[in-house]
C-alpha cells in the first residue's frame, strides 16, 4: 500500500474532540497520552478493547467513564480475541466505517495477552493493537514484565547487593510480531507524538491487523518528576535503549537513524529504578544497544 | 460538545434504575479531578506562539483549542506539568495553588 495517499493529521487539524477524559490516572501519565491520541486519531467510531490493566484501571469506575466512544474491558489473556469477536460482529451486523482497537499494557501484550494475539494476527482480524509498553506491571504495583528492561528495580525484581534489578532482557515485542508477517507493525514513543500519529493513521489505513509498540513512561513506576514523562520517552529513543522502526509488505525500516546517541547513562540515573546500577551494568546495557544498532543498522534500511 | 460535561450522579432509588448488565453510558462523568493538583498551569497568551505542543502532550487532555490560542480545563487538570515542561517558549507558569 502506498501511504503518501493518506491525509497527514497534525495538531492543527486533529479533531478537537476528546474521547478518553476525565479519567483517573497519575498526573503526568504516559499511558494516557497514548490512549488519548490514538483515539483522536481513529475517531469516534472506534470500538475500544481493554484487558485489566491501568487504562481499563483508570477509564471504568462507576459511575464514572472517560471513555467517550464505545469501550469494553476484556479478560486479561483475551483482549485480541475479544477485539477479533468486536470487528467481525459489527461486519455481520452490517456497520461500516468503524475500527477496532485494543489497549494493553507491556504485560498483557508480551506476557498474558501473547497467544491470543498471535492466533489474531494468523487471521488477519481487522484489528488496531496498541501496546503501552511502560516496562512493568504497573497496575498491580510495579511487578517485572517481559518487557521490562535489564536492570531494572522492580517489586519482583528488587535491587540487593548480588543481583542488581532485573536479570532477563527486554522482549523483542517489535520482530516477534514482524515474524507473522503482519499487515503493518511499527513501534513509537510518547516523546515523538507526531510520528506516533502518523502511525497510528497509518495503521487506520491499513487491511487487516496492525500492532502498535509505543512506549509510554510512568512517573510512578520509573521514579520520575511527573513533568518529564514526556522528555524521558523521548531520550529512551535519543540514548538508542528504545527505537523507531516500522515493518510493511515484508521489509523492516528504521525511523530514526541517529549518528550518536544520548548519553545513557544520564538517562538511566535519572530514574529511581534504575538508580542502583553500576558503571558495569550500564557497560551491559551499552553493549547491548550498540549490537543491536549494529543488526538493524545493516539490515533495516 | 467536545468534551463531557460533569453530569450528576443519581443514586439507583429502585431495582429497575440500574444498568441491565454491566455497562454504562459512555462519557458519562460524575467528578472532577480538580482536588487532584497542587499546582496550576497560567498560560501567558502574549508569549504562546501558538505551536500546540502543549495540547497534544497532556495526558488528560484538558488544554483545548480556543479563540485566544489555548485554554486549560481546570475542572480536569491534574497539575502533572507536562505543559509547562514542553512549552518551547516557557509562556506556561506552573502557580502553586492556593486554599480558599
């Protein structure tokens, strides 16, 4: 499909219409920015699949809901099937011009939620997936995902004198999804809200099921000042520890290519969870980042 | 209407005035969150060039489009101080509020 065809939507012409309000959230949280201008994005006639987490935590309290467009929790491992459910019975009951999008965090995407994602995508459902990826269960009180990144401090994976936070690497959520051969995967970052628009339209625009990794920080997990949500997701990809890539008819492209990367250290100490880590660790993390770079530097152009 | 208005909550009196299943109406809002901030966002409407930074990055959404620029919704703002940290200009000043 070629996307120069599709109508770019920027600030000044998004709709002014707000369809996740009044929620309870954190000041300052990442997920919802997530949440709020994907909807913008895709408009009223969206139907909104949650499973348990801190979105569906914050949206649905009785008798209150920030929703403005049609929403429904999901179990917790179902979401991509109730999403499937969704999309296919408003096609039998003869609806047209309406989207299907499911919200999940990092632990019901990579974690709970895989399985029935995966049988969605084998499909080919029209589904929208977004996953806020704020690298733990943050709902529940902070608990270790399978996206949550090495060194970590975590309730699960608290940092002692041995074991500084957690020990097992980040998911790669972005190619295991590529590796079904998607109709249109991409990943983005809060801290870069117009490229996280633009791909949220194009996974509008897209036949058949689009995943959307876009990470979204939490001042109460990470151990930030509420006002850096923003500034944080965007040195995440400016330090190289998180990137912007999309994956479409087969073939991975690299967003944002940078020629030296912010300090990650800096990054990193800025955080209470990631406070405790050793010069050591961050060499970890560094070389990791750097083989990883060097992977998609030579094979996503 | 842009945005849900708060609406009051009416206490089911009778069986019959509850929800059927376990849903609601949508946008249906009973509170604010006003109580929630220790900080007010002021914008200076002679410094913001307008760029709309400030209405896309809110996590709640409440700074909206208006003939002067841009306005906050202070029912809904939860002082987090994304905007003010974003603003490219610094026309936002975060004020501490103050008890009537």
């Amino acid at each position: 499909m070629n996307n120069t065809d599709i109508k770019r939507i920027t600030p000044k012409n998004i709709t002014d219409k707000e369809f996740f309000y009044g929620h309870k959230a954190c000041a300052g949280c990442g997920g919802s920015i997530a949440v709020r201008l994907a909807l913008k994005v895709l408009g009223e006639r969206t139907f909104a699949v949650l499973p348990a987490g801190c979105m569906s935590a914050v949206g649905f309290i009785f008798p209150q809901m920030a929703f403005v467009n049609n929403a429904i929790i999901s179990t917790f491992p179902g979401s991509a099937s109730m999403a499937s459910g969704v999309s296919v019975g408003a096609r039998a009951l003869g609806l047209k011009d309406y989207k299907t999008v499911v919200f999940a965090g990092d632990g019901g995407t990579a974690d709970i939620g895989l399985q029935a994602l995966s049988g969605a995508i084998d499909r080919n459902e029209d589904i929208i997936y977004v996953c806020y990826d704020n690298e733990a269960y943050m709902n529940t009180g902070i608990q270790k995902s399978g996206l949550t990144p090495f060194g970590t401090k975590t309730t699960t994976t608290p940092a002692g004198k041995n074991i500084h936070g957690a020990q097992s690497f980040k998911k790669n959520m972005f190619e295991i999804m590529a590796a079904h051969e998607i109709a249109y995967a991409a990943t983005a970052s809060i801290g870069y809200p117009q490229d996280y628009i633009d791909k949220i339209n194009r996974a509008k625009h897209t036949k058949g099921t689009s995943f959307i990794h876009v990470y979204a920080s939490c001042p109460t997990g990470w151990g930030i000042p509420t006002e850096t949500t923003v500034q944080i997701a965007k040195e995440a990809v400016d330090s190289g520890l998180f990137y912007l890539a999309e994956y479409q008819n087969r073939k991975f492209k690299l967003n944002k290519n940078p020629k030296s990367f912010f300090s990650a250290k800096d990054y990193l100490l800025k955080q209470a969870r990631f406070k405790h880590l050793t010069d050591d660790d961050i060499n970890i993390i560094e070389q990791q980042r750097d083989e990883k770079w060097e992977y998609m530097r030579e094979h996503w152009k | 209407m842009n945005r849900p208005k708060v609406q009051k909550y009416v206490r089911p009196k009778h069986i019959d005035d509850y929800p059927v299943g376990p849903q609601f109406t949508a946008g249906h809002l009973s509170e604010t969150n006003a109580a929630w901030r220790t900080f007010r966002p002021i914008i200076d409407k002679d410094l913001c060039i307008n760029c709309l930074r400030c209405y896309i990055v809110c996590p709640d959404g409440v700074i909206f489009k208006s003939e002067n620029k841009v306005d906050v919704d202070y029912d809904y703002c939860k002082g987090c101080g994304v905007c003010a940290y974003e603003c490219p200009v610094d026309a936002i000043k975060m004020v501490k509020e103050e008890l009537l």
